[in-house]
C-alpha cells in the first residue's frame, strides 16, 4: 500500500496487489494483478494490470487485460483498454474506451464483391443500359 503521505516518481512494479491512496508519478506496471486508486490517491501514470479500480484521480491510459472499474468518486483523464469496463453514476471520464485490444479483423485479406475481370460496363445488374433492346 502507497499511504497518503507517500509521493513515488519512476516506475512501479510488483508481483502483488497494490492500493494507491498517496501520489504516483510515472508508470504502474503489475500485470497479473490488481492496482486500486484509493479516493485519496493522485496518479499522473500509465497504469497495467488486470484489474484496475479507480476511486481517486488518475491522469493517464489505463489497461486491465481483465477489467476497468472507475467508482463514482474517480475522475480519469486517458485512454481506456480493456474487455470489460464499468463506469459507476457520478464517475469523470475523458478520453477513449477500446473494449477489443486484440483486433480480431487483422491478418484477413479484404473482401471482393466484383468477380475477377468483371467491369461495370460489362456487368448488366451493374449498367442498366446494358438492358436496352432495341427493337
């Protein structure tokens, strides 16, 4: 736990959770769990984890490879990645929300709906004069 009267600058890390109730400069790393914003705690950082849950103010992108909670006392200026986030009534949020980081439409070739050699002009549902009799 980061208490109230603690100011870190630089990069957390860690293999635990961690509660935030003092200030945070930098970069919250800690992957596989969960970081909590107290309501008292001020972090002007990029934050990872799993879960984040954000009941003060954090001034930076926020991703949770499992969720995003931001309570109605949190306020967060960033950008939001995450499978699932929830924005209690009452919660301050400026910024972007990507609930699909691993794009799923990469890697696929585009789609042709004209077949191979085929042009409009010589494509009769495509050219309706091409309908014309003359008679």
């Amino acid at each position: 736990m980061i208490g109230t009267s603690i100011y870190i600058k630089g990069t957390v890390t860690g293999e635990e959770d961690l509660v935030i109730q003092g200030k945070v400069d930098g970069t919250i790393d800690l992957g596989d769990f969960e970081v909590s914003v107290g309501e008292s705690g001020k972090v002007t950082a990029d934050i990872t984890a799993r879960v984040v849950r954000i009941d003060g103010e954090v001034a930076g992108d926020v991703t949770g490879s499992e969720k995003v909670v931001i309570a109605k006392s949190g306020r967060v200026r960033g950008n939001i990645i995450a499978p699932r986030v929830t924005l209690e009534d009452g919660a301050i949020f400026k910024g972007s929300i990507d609930m699909d980081p691993g794009d799923t439409r990469q890697g696929l070739a585009p789609v042709r709906t004209e077949k191979a050699g085929a042009t409009p002009a010589s494509n009769p549902a495509k050219n309706p004069e091409m309908d014309l009799k003359s008679g």
